[in-house]
C-alpha cells in the first residue's frame, strides 16, 4: 500500500494497482467491431437478394 500526506498532516492510504499494459499482437476493439459490422452488412445484402428472389418481395408479407 502506499500513503500520501497532505499538507494538512493527515494520511491518505491508497491500494496498489496492478501495473497497466498493453498487448501489442492484438486487433483493437474497433477494428474487430468494424470487420463484424461489415460481415453482418454482407450477410442483409444476401438475405434481401434471397428473399427477393424466392418470394418477389423485399421484406415478405410487408413490401
């Protein structure tokens, strides 16, 4: 633990943090975000074009 005093004479007691770090081999979380994104997107594109060529309709029973 560590301990700061004031300027007033009193302690302050403060938790050891564990030390921060980072990982240099991973995808950042919007990279991994942008790529899920784009995946499911491609995957609606193909969804409407199936749907529209089985039924005729873009969204069946509303359009």
């Amino acid at each position: 633990m560590s301990t700061v005093i004031e300027d007033g004479g009193r302690t302050n007691i403060y938790a050891k943090e564990p030390p921060m770090y980072i990982d240099e081999n991973s995808i950042p979380h919007n990279e991994k975000a942008e790529r899920l994104n784009g995946r499911l997107a491609m995957l609606g594109v193909i969804a409407a074009i199936g749907s529209y060529a089985v039924t005729g309709q873009l969204i069946p029973g509303v359009w």
